[in-house]
C-alpha cells in the first residue's frame, strides 16, 4: 500500500498539470500563441537546463559501476531499436512511425528516477548513474527517430535524411545540455551558487510548464482517433519492456537500489519532453500527448505492481 500510495503521489500531480493546462485553455486563459511560445521555451531554454543540472550535480565517480552502465546502455539500445522496428511494422501511417517509437520507449527517468529510489531506501543509490548511462542515449535516439519519422513521411530520400538527423543530433538543445552535464559531472567542476540556484530556478519551471502545455493543446476527439496505438504504445513502454529486460537485469545480478533505477529506466510514464520534442520536430503530437496522458494515468498502478513483484521475490 505505501508504494500504491507514492506512484500515485508521483503520477497524479503530473495529471493533474495535464488538466490544469487543459481548463486553462477552454476558458481563454491559454491561447495557441502562448503555448507555442512556451514549446520552444522549454525546448531550448528549461529542458536543457534540467538536464544538465542533473547530471552535472550526479556523484557519479563513487557509484560507477562499468557492468551497470553497459547494462543501461546496451538496454536502451535494444529497447529503442527494438521499439522502432516494431513500429515501422505496426504504423501504417509512416508520419506516425517517429512518435509511436519515442513515446513507447521513453520513460521520465530523469524525473522519477531518483525520486523513487530515494522514497524506497532513502538515498539516490544508483539513479545517478542510471540517468547519466541512459539519458543521453534516450534523446539521441529520439532525435533519430523524430528525423526518421518525418522525412520518410515526406518522401525525402534516405541520405539527404541520415545527414539531418546527424545535423539534428548535434544541434539538438536538450543532447547539448546533457553534454554540458556530463562533462561537469565527469571532471567534478562544481557550479557556483548563484549560477546554480538561478539554473534550478529555470530547471524547475520545466516539467510544470510543458505539463500544461500538453493539456492546453490536447484535444480530444483527435486523440480518441488515435486510441489504439496510444494503447499499444503505452502497454509496450509500462509492462512489455519490463517484463522482457528484468529477467536479465536479475541474471546478471542486479539487486536493490540499481533494480529500481533499472525499473524506472525501463518502467516509468512516457515522459513529457516527448511532446515537447515532437511537436518541435514536426511529428504527430497529438499522438504523442494522448501517450503521456495515458501512460501517466496507468503507471501509477504498473509501477506499484512491478515494485510488489520484486519485492515478493525478495530482490529490492
């Protein structure tokens, strides 16, 4: 019951943004302008931010464990991989390929990771790490793939598209700050004061504004067109991919704290810088959105009952 009651303290509040975002719009608070204006906010300015502040700020040096990174990595990798292909299949419509594979493979890892392990053993454990091993690959992969997804839409020819997507990679403002963490995080450069207190500031604006900017801009009756892969997409990323990495994650001997990290990389919500990068990279946000409400509503049941199952196999 107590990890019932923290996945809906950790999931319910983000909803209740979504709804907020979405009330504020019908009665005129909101408009399209604000909202675009704020789409780009969060992608260039906040999101980057967050990013490098948790990274930069990670102690990764006394928790490095090569065999744990590898693991991240490589998973990642596969998930990712694995997800697109499935897509590429599954989506008939070609525009929608990008954002099916994101939304499926994305979790908020660096929102919830080290909230959760911090809530079960009462520090960060290996979230840190987690974090710095699958971050990076999640937005270079989905930068990727949003660059895949719309220019196969479009008909663009295959190397005219690998030379955007690297082109995509490298100015991407979201990989840039994670760059830029890593790098602090790697030589233990620390941040000053001032600098930090005024970077988590605009860190923490984050989240809550690309929040409501999904629900002011969801809408309905296009995203009950849209419910059976974003059905599809939420059981692939909440029960699919766990069910298939633990039992590896448990054979190579993975215990506590770094299963819980490994939960939350593989486990958790479609995160909402999804949306904000789909729709900035000219991919079906609609789709998009309609994940990340379903995926948050549902996890707060799945994480709970993957929590449960470890813990009656006595591995966290």
């Amino acid at each position: 019951m107590e990890n019932f009651i923290f996945s809906l303290n950790a999931t319910i509040p983000i909803f209740l943004l979504i709804i907020l975002g979405w009330f504020l719009m019908q009665i005129g608070l909101f408009n399209r302008e604000f909202t675009a204006v704020a789409d780009k906010y969060v992608f260039k300015i906040a999101l980057p931010l967050l990013l490098f502040k948790d990274i930069a700020t990670a102690n990764i040096r006394e928790v490095f464990s090569l065999k744990f990174v590898l693991f991240c990595s490589i998973g990642t990798t596969l998930m990712f991989l694995g997800v697109w292909l499935f897509a590429r299949w599954y989506c008939k419509d070609k525009s929608m390929v990008g954002v099916f594979a994101q939304a499926a493979a994305r979790g908020s890892a660096a929102i919830l990771g080290i909230a959760f392990v911090e809530n079960i053993y009462g520090n960060s454990g290996m979230a840190p790490m987690m974090i710095v091993s699958a971050v990076p690959l999640y937005n270079i992969f989905s930068v990727v793939i949003l660059t895949f997804g719309a220019e196969e839409a479009e008909g663009e020819n295959m190397s005219a598209t690998i030379k955007r997507a690297f082109v995509n990679v490298i100015k991407n403002p979201i990989i840039i700050g994670i760059l830029a963490g890593a790098i602090f995080a790697l030589l233990n450069i620390p941040i000053p004061t001032i600098p930090a207190r005024a970077i988590t500031n605009i860190a923490n604006t984050a989240s809550p504004i690309a929040l409501l900017v999904v629900g002011a801009t969801f809408e309905g009756r296009k995203a009950l067109a849209k419910i059976k892969p974003s059905l599809v997409a939420t059981l692939i990323k909440l029960v699919i991919i766990p069910a298939i990495f633990f039992p590896f994650a448990i054979l190579f001997g993975f215990r506590n704290s770094e299963l819980v990290a490994i939960l939350v990389m593989l486990g958790s919500p479609t995160t909402v810088s999804c949306y904000i990068m789909a729709k900035n990279m000219h991919n079906d946000a609609v789709l998009t959105s309609s994940v990340v409400v379903l995926a948050t509503l549902i996890s707060s049941v799945t994480l709970t009952m993957w929590i449960f199952l470890l813990k009656s196999f006595a591995l966290i």
